[in-house]
C-alpha cells in the first residue's frame, strides 16, 4: 500500500537521491525542464499523465515501480517462542562475592534479553564496598526484605524500603549496601539488547569472587 504521506514530489526526491542526481540532471535524463521538476518535486506542481509516463519511461521503470517506492514496508511478523522457566531451587546459578549472594533464575532459558536476579545484599559500607559494577544495558532492583541505600555514579545516595525500587541505566557505576539490617533482598531484573547479557553478568560475579578468594 502506498503510503498517505507519499506525493508525486516525494517519490521524485526519492528517485533522485537514490541515484545521487542533482535535479539539473535528473531534467537532463527525463527531459522535462529543471523549473518544471525543481516545482513538482516541492508539490507546487504535479505532472500530466503522459509527462509522468515520459518521467518513469525514461528511467527505466514502470509506473507500478515508481509508485512501489512510496509503500509502506509490513510490518515484520511477531515470532511466537513460546518459551517459558519456572523458578526454583534447580533452575537457579548461584554466586556469592564479597557484597552480594546472587541467585541468577530461570537459569534454562538461554539468549534472554532480561536477567532476573534474586540478590542477597551483606555489604554495609559504602567504603568496603570496593568499585561500582557497570555492564551494558539497563535494570530495575525492588525491595523484598530490609532497607538498601543505592549509590549511583551521577546521583546522590538514595534510600529504598520493601515495596520500592528503581529504574537505572546500567552503564553508569551502581552500588547497593544494606542500610540499617543485617542484609536486605532484592529482586532485579537487568534488560539489554545483547542475547549474552546472562553469560556477560554471571562473568562478572564470577571473576568478583575469583579475585577476592585469590
């Protein structure tokens, strides 16, 4: 279908930056005059049938062709994956470093572009904390139990209680502490583009832990 926001003018332009012509060319290969053209491509003038059979003739195209390139292209088919993961003991990855107990869920399913993690926070202390984690992407962390204090690159400290979260981009350092209780649990989930977020994410807790047990 052709678009509603085609115009004669505008399958012209686009005929003409397709092929990298000024429009004194394009008058030259049509020949139709450059003032005829230059006010016809700004919808100021339209064209009689047979000029227009003059115009697409003379390029090569049809009119069927010439009118194509203002279609709207379909929109792509939605693919049904049907995936689903429960949640459980066995369909979990679980990884503890020094701030954090991770439990990365539904651990079957590969190529996700969200990440759901249940994470059991123990560090107290900003200080203690060592550097703020960065990754591709973005993520959004609710309180399930006790009281966070979330640090952010850009931001001042903010506090969270159960029943509250946040929505960070995951590009800019991001650090969670406990804040007033032993540990808080949150659940997150991180989002990216990138079907190896998982693998990526799990990489980095993992070399984390490496490094502190080292």
């Amino acid at each position: 279908m052709v678009s509603k926001h085609s115009t004669l003018g505008s399958l012209i332009r686009l005929v003409r930056r397709k092929n990298s012509w000024t429009l004194r060319q394009l008058s030259e290969r049509v020949g139709i005059p450059l003032s005829t053209l230059a006010k016809v491509e700004a919808d100021k003038l339209s064209l009689t049938y047979d000029k227009l059979q003059q115009f697409t003739a003379r390029l090569g195209l049809s009119m069927t062709e010439f009118l194509a390139q203002g279609e709207t292209p379909p929109a792509a088919a939605r693919t049904i994956t049907a995936r689903r993961s429960l949640t459980n003991s066995s369909n979990a990855i679980q990884i503890s470093t020094p701030n954090y107990d991770y439990q990365y869920l539904c651990a079957d399913l590969r190529e996700k572009r969200m990440v759901p993690i249940l994470t059991r926070i123990r560090s107290k202390d900003i200080a203690e904390f060592g550097e703020p984690l960065k990754h591709k992407g973005e993520e959004f962390i609710f309180v399930l139990e006790g009281t966070i204090e979330v640090h952010l690159q850009f931001y001042n400290p903010v506090t969270l209680s159960v029943g509250q979260g946040i929505y960070i981009d995951s590009t800019m350092g991001h650090a969670y502490v406990a804040k007033d209780c032993e540990s808080a649990l949150v659940l997150g989930v991180c989002s990216s583009e990138d079907p190896n977020l998982a693998s990526e994410l799990i990489s980095l807790a993992a070399n984390e832990a490496e490094s502190t047990s080292a």
